[in-house]
C-alpha cells in the first residue's frame, strides 16, 4: 500500500486509492469533523483534476459523503482554490482530488473544513478515524455546483485589477493538462490582455512548476520570441501553484511571486517557508516575516497569529488572511500572484523581468532528483546532520559555516551562499534548493548540489 497522509490529505498509486480506500478516508474525514464538533452535518463539495483517474474518484468521494449523512455536492473539475472558496463561502466541507504535480499513476485526496484547509491535528484525528470496514455504494444523484463554484472563483480574480489593466500585454497561456488552463485565459483577457493558448494537451502531463529544468518546460522560450510574448504564465495540475515567465524567456521564481502578491496587497505581514528566499525580511516591505517549515498546514497555522497577513510558500501559492478587502482564502492560490506580478509590472510601465531585477533577493534555483524513496533519502539526511565530518566530505572543497534544520538541512555556507537539502512530503523525491550572488553561481551550486545528492542516494 503506498497511501501517506501529509500536505492537507492522502496521497499514493491510483490502484491503492479508488475505490473503498478513497471512500475510508472521506468516511474517516467527516467522522473526524463530526467528533471534534466543526461540522455535525450539512453539504461536503467535491471537485477534482484533469487526470484519467479524478472522475472515478469523485464517485467513491461522493458515495461516502452520502454514506455518512452529509449532502453530496458535485463542483466537477475545478481548481483546488476555487473549490475552497466555494466551501469557506458557504460553510461547507470539501474533497479535492487531486495529485497536483506527481505522474498519472497517482493521484490523492486533499481536505477542507468549513473554515479552510485542514490542520496537522486534524490529519491526526482523520487517521485515528480511519476504519477497515466497506463504505455502501450510492445510486442518488449529487447536486451540481460546478458553474457556480467557476464563476465565484473568477469573479474574486477579475476584481483583483481594475478592467482593462493589461491592455497592450499579450500573454501566452501555457495551458498543458492545469485544471485552470481555459480559466487563466479567460481571467486574463477580461482584464484586456491579449491570450496566446500554447501547448494544450488532452493527456495528463505533471507539470512541477519548480523544476525548471524539466524538458516539458524546454518549448517556453522559443514561445516568446515565436509570438512577441509578454510573459507566459501557467499552473501545476490542480491550479494552486503558479508558473511565470518573463519576456526575456527567463523563468520568475515562486517566492518572488509569493513576495509580489504580499506587496500587492498591501501585506503588513508574511508568513513563508524557510524554502523561501533568505533575503525577504531585508527587503524592508513587511513589517515581520514569519518562518516556518515546508507545508501549507503549518503557514496557515501562523498565519491565524497575525492581522493583514499573506502567507506563500516557494512553489509561489498564495494565502489571503484577514484585514483586506480581499476575503480571506487562506489556501494556496496560482492566479492571485500571476496577476499581482503582472498589475504591478503594468502599474509601473516596465516588464516583468524588470519588475524582478528590482527586488533585492538572491538568485535562488531548484531542482528535484526523482525516484528517491524515504529509505534512501531519511537515512542520508540524518548522517549529513549528524556527522559533520560526512558533511564536510559531501560539501568539500565548499566550507559550511551552520546548519538549519526546520525542515530538512539547510546549509549556510562561508561564502554567504546556501544549499538546502529536503525529501519531498507528497512524493519520492529529494529536492535541492540553492541561493547565489549571481545567476551562473547559483546554475554551478545547483548542478554541484544534484551530482552530490546522486552520488549520495543512488
């Protein structure tokens, strides 16, 4: 069985999850909810990708709300923002199917309470939940929230800019297998930027908005000279992590996007991983900035301790807490920062890459190494932490000056860079995470970093 809970939900292979283990754990979800009395009855939305398996999924979601004595709601494919707009607006729990950015072959189940995204107590109490037995199958028919969920969800983007913003900006919509790909389009043109739809496919493709270096992403650039392009924006499956590329065929990392939409807003404080670019509280545009670990149950957690806060994680999804004109939607959001990045870069009269130039961040770069499973990356992990003789070897001739350890190993190095190792929660990979004076040091520290991690856990 290759189920883990983590990141709001369950995630594992398809045949492991259909069926009775997807409708076990939404049995288990409600019954948690019903337990800690946050809801004892009433609607449970769910919505779902664009991959092969989400469609059958949802059928077993929604047998098991019926199961349960809650109302089935079907919102279809929706993006996971829009579904949790929908059920914060509403009060309602929701289910989204979905496995973001990992292959076809897996996919899982993320959870909503009426007031947001589940914390890592909840998670708890949904396992405890948990139960062998078989949930009944359902013949009813859930009621269909789909077109109201889509259009709620795009009025909130819409309002963000003033109408006819973008106007002049053509911007290419890379439009892949993202549940968002005709939403973003539409959003974008009503706020007068012309939409150029580029690489549609009707096979899902998993799209990691943070590893540029992917070869799906290799046909970007030729893009933006091919069409005059502006800038090129996307998002990974379920449309809560965004992707942005500038005019000079340049990719925008995620935190600075994160970073833009705080600004944008107007945010007094911002809560972001320590992922995030180590050079956001020296900016000087908030008045605290909060770190914590890699996760969006824990950014929500800090982000309930402050007043006109925003919270991001690197992967550049949004959160919206209170003290805005905005509603509050304190779940990860690809669109929100899409658009501040570009009103901002309107509002100024320069492009986006120059927008970028002029924030006072280190070039920071990713890369992931697939296919690493915790019994490989756990074991390396806690050796370069705990013997600092291996670390040096691993890191030679680079010297390291300290370590963090709030969510994986951080490596601040003596020559002001850093290096940060971290298994994925969601998936079988190791990732690294490098930050640089110039963008060739940060491309040779990424590459170093990669081989070293190969050489380490394979």
């Amino acid at each position: 069985m290759t189920l883990k809970f983590g990141t709001s939900g369950v995630r594992g292979l398809v045949v492991d999850l259909k069926g009775q283990p997807a409708r076990r754990y939404v049995a288990a979800f409600l019954k948690h909810l019903q337990s800690s009395k946050q809801m004892t009855g009433g609607r449970v939305l769910v919505g779902y990708d664009l991959r092969p398996s989400s469609p059958g999924i949802a059928d077993d979601c929604l047998a098991a709300i019926a199961a349960s004595g809650f109302e089935p709601i079907d919102c279809g494919a929706v993006p996971t923002p829009a579904l949790a707009l929908q059920a914060m607006t509403t009060g309602s729990a929701a289910v989204m199917i979905t496995g973001s950015h990992i292959p076809a072959d897996r996919n899982g189940l993320k959870f909503y309470k009426p007031a947001g995204e589940v914390s890592k107590a909840d998670e708890l109490g949904i396992v405890a939940a948990l139960s062998e037995a078989d949930v009944a199958d359902w013949d009813g028919e859930a009621k269909n929230e789909h077109v109201v969920t889509l259009k709620a969800y795009r009025d909130r983007c819409v309002g963000l800019l003033a109408k006819g913003e973008l106007k002049g900006w053509t911007i290419g919509v890379f439009e892949h297998s993202t549940v968002s790909r005709d939403l973003l389009g539409d959003v974008l043109g009503a706020l007068g930027a012309q939409i150029v739809p580029l690489g549609r496919s009707e096979t899902f493709v998993p799209v990691d908005t943070e590893a540029f270096s992917d070869s799906l992403f290799a046909p970007l650039p030729g893009w933006v000279n091919d069409h005059g392009l502006d800038a090129i924006v996307s998002a990974d499956g379920d449309a809560d992590r965004p992707l942005v590329m500038d005019a000079e065929g340049k990719f925008v990392r995620g935190d600075a996007l994160g970073l833009l939409a705080a600004r944008f807003l107007g945010a007094k404080t911002v809560v972001t991983p320590v992922t995030s670019n180590s050079a956001i509280e020296r900016t000087g545009y908030f008045s605290d900035v909060v770190r914590t670990r890699v996760g969006s149950p824990f950014v929500v957690a800090e982000m309930e301790n402050a007043e006109k806060v925003v919270g991001f994680e690197a992967n550049g999804g949004t959160f919206v807490g209170d003290g805005f004109d905005l509603a509050p939607l304190p779940t990860r959001d690809a669109i929100l920062p899409v658009i501040a990045a570009l009103g901002l870069a309107a509002a100024e009269g320069i492009s986006v890459a120059e927008l970028i130039r002029r924030l006072p961040l280190q070039v920071a770069v990713a890369d992931r190494l697939q296919n690493v499973p915790a019994e490989r990356s756990g074991p390396f992990l806690a050796r370069l932490q705990e013997d600092s003789a291996y670390a040096a070897e691993v890191f030679a001739p680079l010297e390291i000056a300290n370590v963090n350890a709030i969510d994986g190993l951080q490596f601040h190095l003596k020559s002001g860079e850093t290096v940060h190792f971290r298994a994925s929660g969601n998936a079988p990979e190791l990732r690294s995470y490098v930050e640089a004076g110039t963008a060739e040091r940060a491309a040779g520290l990424l590459a170093w970093s990669m081989r070293a991690l190969e050489k380490a856990v394979r």
